[in-house]
C-alpha cells in the first residue's frame, strides 16, 4: 500500500530554533506539494515541485522558509527561524505527472502532516 | 470570490441513514477535476472520490458518490449507511485545469464540514 511518508509526526520547538520538516512521496509520483493547515487560514498552498524544479513557491514566507527536493525521494521543507505563528499542521502530498489529464490521475495523496508547535 | 463553498459547518446523522455534505465551486475553466477529502480526528487527509468535469456519469467509491450538478456548480457528497467512522472533517477541493508555469496542478479547498454519526 503505497503511502507518502511525513517525520517527525510531532514537533515542539522555541521560538527562533530552526525546523526541517521530510517527505517521502509515493514511489513513482513526481509532483510534491507543501500545504498548511491552520484553524485560521484552513488548507494553504505553500509550494510545489516538479521533477525536483519548484513550480510555485508563492504560497511561503520567503525571508524564513524554504523548500528543497534533494532527489526524487526526500522533499525537505524547512524554517528559520521559527515563530509561534508558524505553529500548524504541514502536509506533504504526491501526485503523477503535473500535467492535467482529467481523470482521477490528478489526484493528490496526503501524508500524515507534521503539527508543529512554536513556543 | 470563494472558489469552494461549503456552506455547513457541522452536520449530524444518525447511524446506517444517508447523509450530504454540500459543495459549490467557482470557475470560468471548462476543464476541472472535484475531490472530496475525509480528516479523521487523527489528522490525515485521506482521498475518498474523484470527478471530473467531463464525467457524464456521477462518480461512486463503494459508500461515498458524488451528485454532480455542473450546470449548478454543485458537487455533493452523499455518504450511506453512515458508520461511527464516519464521523470526520470532510473537504471538497477543485482542481482547474489552468496552465500555469510548468503546467498547473493547484488544489484549492473549501473550509470543511464537521459530520458527526450518532447511535
């Protein structure tokens, strides 16, 4: 059962500390994208990769994060520093190809987030 | 404008009856793709039913359809037989087929409803 995969699960921090958050995308997806998930805001684009190049990073606070795919496996999104605003649940998800097909290919699969807490 | 609209917050049904949660969208795009999401309170996003906006026929996955009304901009979900899993945050999310930079692949979500499956 393929499945994307999120670490840590679980991240307490203070405030000013740096955070690197990891996804593992489904074997064979070559879409990753990084959403934010707060009470406030709900579900929030913050980029997205294709084939490792980011596409569209306008979604991120660019003086403090940053997102990175070192190679086709591992997406890496990072904060520095953090801020207690910054708490929140960060989803990776994958996707086939970026291209629209219309059919249940364009489907995005979730991992299971990272809730974040900045003291 | 909201793109996605779901208009109840919260919902109750009772155990085996049928329930929906109602979702309208916004586009000028001919091309579009509809998901609907299932939030347990553990947190993940799990992938429940896909339809497209050339899809003649309503989309089924086993308990969940989808009443895809286009000419109303209306894509409902219809859960039966309601389970006591059932009991989740549920997100309608929309897809448009807008070439953007390296091709488009943007999920855009709505603020979600709250269903709540009682013995």
């Amino acid at each position: 059962d393929a499945r994307v995969t999120q670490t840590p699960r679980h991240k307490v921090t203070e405030m000013g500390q740096e955070v690197t958050m990891r996804c593992q995308p489904i074997l064979g997806h070559n879409t990753v994208f990084w959403y934010r998930q707060t009470m406030m805001q709900g579900l929030e684009l913050l980029a997205y990769f294709r084939n490792r190049a980011p596409l569209d990073d306008s979604g991120m606070p660019k003086d403090r994060f940053s997102a990175e795919m070192p190679d086709a496996t591992l997406a890496t999104l990072k904060i520095q520093p953090s801020e207690p605003r910054d708490s929140a649940v960060y989803f990776c998800a994958s996707g086939l190809d970026g291209l629209w097909r219309g059919t249940s290919t364009d489907t995005q699969y979730f991992g299971p987030g990272t809730r974040l807490t900045v003291l | 404008a909201q793109k996605i609209t779901q208009t109840q917050p919260g919902m109750f049904v009772q155990e085996k009856e049928a329930v929906t949660l109602d979702c309208t969208y916004d586009t000028s795009d001919q091309s579009y793709g509809l998901f609907w999401y299932k939030q347990p309170s553990s947190g993940e996003m799990i992938f429940l039913i896909y339809q497209g906006s050339y899809d003649e026929q309503n989309a089924t996955e086993g308990r969940y359809s989808l009443n895809f009304q286009k000419a109303r901009k209306s894509a409902n979900l219809v859960i039966s037989a309601s389970q006591l899993g059932d009991s989740a945050m549920y997100f309608c999310a929309m897809r448009e087929a807008v070439i953007l930079a390296g091709g488009g692949n943007k999920l855009t979500f709505g603020t979600g409803t709250q269903l709540k499956v009682e013995l």
